[in-house]
C-alpha cells in the first residue's frame, strides 16, 4: 500500500504539479505574448529552480524516497 503524504508534503507535490504545468506551457506561447527566446529561456530556469527548491523540502525527499524504497517510482 502506498504511504499517505503529509499535508505540508501534499501541498509541496501539488506546487511541483503547478511548476511543472508552467513549465511545459513555455513550449506553448500561444496564450502569452510575444517574447524574445533569452525571456522564455529566463523562464525556464526561474520555474526549473523552484522545482528544484520544492523537490528540496525534506519532507517532499523523505517521501519520494519511501516511495522507492516500496518500489513505487
């Protein structure tokens, strides 16, 4: 059975999700407007670090890695 997350550990994983989404919507600019490719790589890397800083938090790492210890991920 896969161990329930925190709440805090929830909401960290659901802020990964949000990123993620931002992420990938940098490929699609259709609902922004036109930038320069130096602004979007700007924005990658702004929303690549505070994935990172999410995937940080100790108990977000804890979790992911009781999740491969279960052999989950």
């Amino acid at each position: 059975m896969t161990p329930r997350p925190s709440d805090e550990v929830l909401i960290r994983l659901a802020g990964i999700a949000a990123q993620v989404e931002d992420l990938l919507a940098l490929d699609h600019q259709t609902n922004k407007a036109p930038v320069g490719l130096t602004t979007v790589k700007n924005d990658r890397r702004r929303t690549m670090e505070a994935i990172l800083v999410l995937l940080a938090d100790p108990g977000v790492r804890d979790y992911l890695a009781e999740l491969k210890r279960l052999d989950v991920l």
